[in-house]
C-alpha cells in the first residue's frame, strides 16, 4: 500500500543552483526503503522535504492519507550536552506535554529498547561513545511512536564493528514497531544490508537512476552479509549507480 508520494519535486537554493530532481518516487506502507546516492546528489534534501523541514521549489509530497507521525535521526546525534540521557531521549515527549512521570518511564524503555540500561539514564552525552550516542538519538526518536522513520546517514562515523550491530538493532525495531524507513547513505554495502528496496539517485541534481526491490530474510544477519543473495544485491546497486553516473554524464 502506497504510504506517500513525492511527486515533481525539484530543489533549488539560487539560481542555476539545482540539487534535486525533478524526482518522483512513491513510498510504500513498511518498506526499507535506502536512498543511496554520491555525495552532493540531493539525499538529504529529498529527506528534508518528505519530513516537512523544507519546502521544495517545485512539486510536492502527497500522503496517502493524513501526513504519518515522523521520526528524524540525523547523522551527527545532536544531543543536548547539557542534558542526561534520559532527558534527551523524553525530549518529544517534554514537548508534547506528556506527564514527567510517564515522560521518565517510556523513555527509559525506549533506551533500553536500543541496548542502554538504565544505568546509563542519569549519564551525560560526553560520557558515552559514538554508538551509545547515536542509539540515544534513535531513542529519542523511537519514543513518540512514530510510524515514519527518517534517518539520514546515522552510522557513517561510526566504526564497522559499531555500525553492524545498529544495522542489526535497527532492523529489529522496524520489524517490531512495523515502521517504514527511509534511510539515507552513500555505502552500497549498508543499503545491500538493511533495504526492501534501493533507490540510487545520480550525482547532483538528483534524479532517479533506478531502483531495485531486495529479497534477503525477514532476519538478518552476519549469515546474510556472506551469502549469495546479499553479493547478488550488492552487484546490482552497484551497476545501478554506475548507470546514474554515465546518465549525469
């Protein structure tokens, strides 16, 4: 079922300085849907607009029924230093007026939903690693109940053995939240990894180059990572972007 669309959407910051579209591209009820593209193409854009956090030149987002309930999880954490973990993480939930007390409970599930025990609850930012920092902000972002989530290159600083481990958490959230992702990132790898589906956009400005549809488990795993079908996957999206490369050409 259809969740939304994007439908003529063109960006432009001045004039003659086009870095997106024109784009169409529909987005399905609980798909993983990555956006994958080089540096530059407009990715982070096109999520800026689907979020409402820009108002694209040309085009618009259509929603199939009333706009959906959005998470954003950017690519630096962007936690408040001055703030517990705890705080952070209820921050949505401060600005909707939800009770303290409630506040308190359901964002120390949500942490502990991404791996952080209580314990860490009364910590502050500078404390925790990289990874911990960004599992926070997917806290945060997890704990108004979204049932869109955006994330724009979240694991990109972080090391292999960190990112891997979040690829596999967050793959369990979507599964139990039954939430739709559109996860933006420039790593063949990651998208191979993580999607239902991959749109590969062409260098700046963005337009589609093609899209393929991944049929890996519904769990996955290091077994996934070695198998046939995720070489297969990688294979494609790969000469998806090459193509997208020769069209800008």
């Amino acid at each position: 079922m259809i969740l939304g669309e994007l439908r003529g959407i063109e960006q432009k910051f001045s004039p003659g300085n086009a870095v997106l579209g024109p784009l169409d591209l529909n987005i399905e009820s609980g798909e993983f849907l990555s956006l994958l593209g080089p540096s530059g193409c407009g990715k982070s854009t096109a999520l800026k607009i689907i979020a409402g956090l820009l108002t694209p030149t040309c085009g618009e987002v259509i929603w199939q029924k009333t706009k959906p309930a959005i998470g954003y999880v950017f690519q630096d954490a962007t936690l408040m230093p001055w703030a517990t973990v705890r705080q952070n993480t209820r921050l949505p939930l401060d600005l909707a007026s939800v009770p303290r007390r409630e506040a308190d409970q359901r964002a120390e599930a949500a942490l502990e939903r991404v791996g952080l025990t209580s314990r860490f609850a009364d910590a502050y930012p500078r404390a925790l690693s990289g990874g911990m920092r960004m599992r926070v902000s997917i806290a945060r972002a997890l704990v108004a109940k979204p049932s869109l989530l955006l994330m724009d290159e979240p694991f990109a600083a972080l090391d292999e053995i960190s990112r891997d481990a979040l690829n596999e958490d967050l793959l369990r959230l979507w599964r139990e939240d039954q939430l739709t992702v559109i996860f933006v990132t420039h790593s063949v790898f990651e998208s191979a990894f993580l999607s239902t589906r991959v749109v590969a956009l062409t260098p700046g400005p963005g337009r589609i180059a093609g899209a393929i549809s991944i049929a890996g488990p519904a769990v996955r795993s290091t077994d996934w990572r070695m198998s046939s079908g995720y070489s297969e996957s990688v294979r494609q999206i790969s000469a998806l972007l090459r193509q997208g490369m020769k069209a800008a050409a």
